[in-house]
C-alpha cells in the first residue's frame, strides 16, 4: 500500500504548484464573481464539454471529470449520465446549439438553478517513465438559468502532474488537497485522475454552494487569476 | 525539485489540521463510469452499476450523505431494467436532496412514457 500513498502526494505537490508560467493576480470571491453570492445557484446542469481539440477522447474523460469536484464544491449537480441520454434523445449532440438559447427551460424542466458549459481548447497528454502529466486548457461559464447572466468563469491552463517538476508555490493549497483527497484513490493509467485534478484546479475559484461548510463565508477567500 | 520539499512538508502541515469541508464517498466511480461510457460492455455496465451500489452501501455505513445525483442514476438503471425498487431510490434523492424534486419528478415521467409507449 505503500507506493500508491506515495505516489498520491506527489501528485497532490505537483497539483499545487501549477500555473508557475501563466501571467496571475490576486483577487477575492466576492469581487470576482458577485452574482454568486447574489444568485446563489445550488442545482447546476452540466452540458457536456465543447471539444476543440483534435482529442477524441477528451470530452469523455473530462465529462467524467466534472461532477464530483464540483459536488465537492458544494452543489447539487443533476447527474450528467441522465442528462446526457436527455439530450441525446432530444437530438441535441452538440452543446455549441445551446450557448447562445435562453436557459429559462433548464429551470423548468430540471430544477436547474444554473448551466455549466465548458470549452475544451487545448488537451495535450504525456505519460512516460519518469513523468506524466496532462496540460488542459478550459473555458468554463456557469450562466444563470433565471437571468441568464454569466455567474462565473474561467479561463486557462492547468497542469495536472505527476513528475513534481513545476515551481510556483499555491496559496490554496489546503483548500485543494481537501478536495481532491477522496477524488483521487485509484492507482492506474487512465486520464480521468488527471482530468480530475484539473477541474478541482479549474473550480478553485468558484464560490461555495450550499453542501459547503464555508458556504456563504467565502467571499473575501483570495483566488489567483490567470490574465 | 528543490520546491518539492518544502512543499510536501507545507501540504502535510495543512493536511494535520484540516477537516474535509464536504464528505462524500465516491469509491471508483469516475473510473468506473468512464469506462461504460468508453466500452459499453455489459461487464463495464455492470461494474459502473456495482460502483453505485458499493457508493450508497458505504456511504450509509460510514454515515455519510449519498453523494448528489447517485441514488437517482442508481433508481434509473433500476427502471430501465423494469425494477420495482426504482422508485424506492429516487424517493430517496428527493429526501436527501429536496431540490433535485423537479428532476426527479421529469425523469420518472419520461420513464412512465417510455414503457407505456
């Protein structure tokens, strides 16, 4: 049981030292994103990733990758394996039809306080001996479905990694490992670890929901943002 | 590399005195879920479907809140398999988290049309 712990807090170091190349600032919660705490979206609907990548795999594994975090950020996330056949059934395969829609009906149908989209821009995978890692670059929006305003975003590049390598220190670093400690236990080759790590790295600045012990609490929490 | 250890030691400063501020037990699920999607084998259906059923069997035994969502994907395979339990698990979801009523409430009704069609 050994190696599995081990390799495991490598993986929680590397995590927390990403974004060493990226242009950052500092900013808090409450000032980022106001309409959270405003709105205060609980139930949210996750489309299914927009891939433009030329990783066939991409939008799979990050779709797997999605509601745990964020459920561990505190939200009711609708479960995507229902919501996908949905859509599917309704003959709606490409979420690129429903960027600029309404979202009223989200609400309506599903209880959908709020639609995530998410944009795959850029999914370079390494796996080698001694290093792997996985460079995502995501746009996400959470939109209201009452006054379809964007509640919040992201936008940038995370470095999910194993080799320990990368060299900027984290501020939020605990609130991180917390997270991710249940998401990642298993020991395996397989990308949906990394793709996890990556969406716990993109909803690190995302202001709690309710199943969140600090809900409500976080407003003034500092969050790094990526120019 | 010469980051990496004060880095450990800070982590395993902050992981001494931390709680986990939502706890959910989640198993192999994404792993697991993964694959069916990639498969769709009746085997990786099948694990997908023991990883849900391991998930609220845990979950229950530690005392901790199902997961969102997990209950209400378990009752769906239920119904599609025709199971009489099905509702017993989506009632579940709604007692657990009152705001996925409405959801609920859509599925089990495009379940009911789908078999009485």
């Amino acid at each position: 049981m050994k190696r599995p712990i081990a390799v495991f807090l490598i993986v929680l170091v590397a995590s927390l030292l990403v974004s060493g190349c990226a242009t950052t600032h500092m900013a808090t919660k409450g000032d980022k994103f106001p309409l959270m705490y405003k709105e205060k979206p609980l139930v949210i609907f996750v489309l299914p990733p927009i891939n433009s990548t030329t990783a066939v795999d991409a939008k799979e594994y990050y779709s797997t990758a999605i509601p745990q975090p964020l459920a561990f950020a505190g939200f009711y996330v609708i479960p995507m394996q229902i919501t996908d056949e949905l859509l599917k059934s309704q003959g709606i395969y490409d979420t690129e039809t429903i960027v600029n829609q309404p979202l009223n009906r989200f609400y309506e149908y599903f209880g959908a306080d709020a639609v995530l989209f998410t944009r795959i821009i850029k999914w370079d995978k390494s796996y080698t001996v001694i290093a792997s890692s996985l460079t995502v670059t995501i746009d996400a929006q959470l939109k209201s479905t009452k006054s379809n305003l964007i509640l919040w975003k992201y936008s940038g590049t995370i470095v999910a990694n194993l080799s320990g390598q990368s060299n900027s220190g984290n501020p939020l670093a605990n609130l991180i490992a917390n997270v991710i400690i249940t998401g990642i236990n298993t020991a395996t080759a397989d990308y949906v670890p990394y793709a996890q790590l990556a969406t716990v790295q993109l909803l690190q600045s995302v202001p709690f929901g309710k199943y969140h012990n600090r809900s409500g609490q976080d407003s003034q929490d500092k969050i790094i943002v990526q120019k | 590399m010469k980051y990496l250890l004060p880095a450990l030691l800070g982590l395993l400063l902050f992981a001494g005195c931390a709680t986990p501020p939502v706890s959910y037990y989640y198993g192999n699920y994404s792993q697991a879920l993964y694959r069916s999607k990639k498969y769709n084998t009746p085997a990786s259906l099948e694990k997908y479907r023991h990883s849900l059923e391991e998930i609220i069997r845990t979950s229950e035994k530690k005392g901790l809140r199902v997961p969102p969502g997990i209950y209400c994907e378990y009752a769906y395979l239920l119904a599609k398999d025709g199971s009489p339990e099905a509702d017993r698990y989506s009632s579940l979801e709604v007692k657990t988290y009152p705001e996925s009523e409405r959801f609920v409430s859509f599925i089990r009704a495009q379940i009911k049309n789908s078999s009485s069609s």
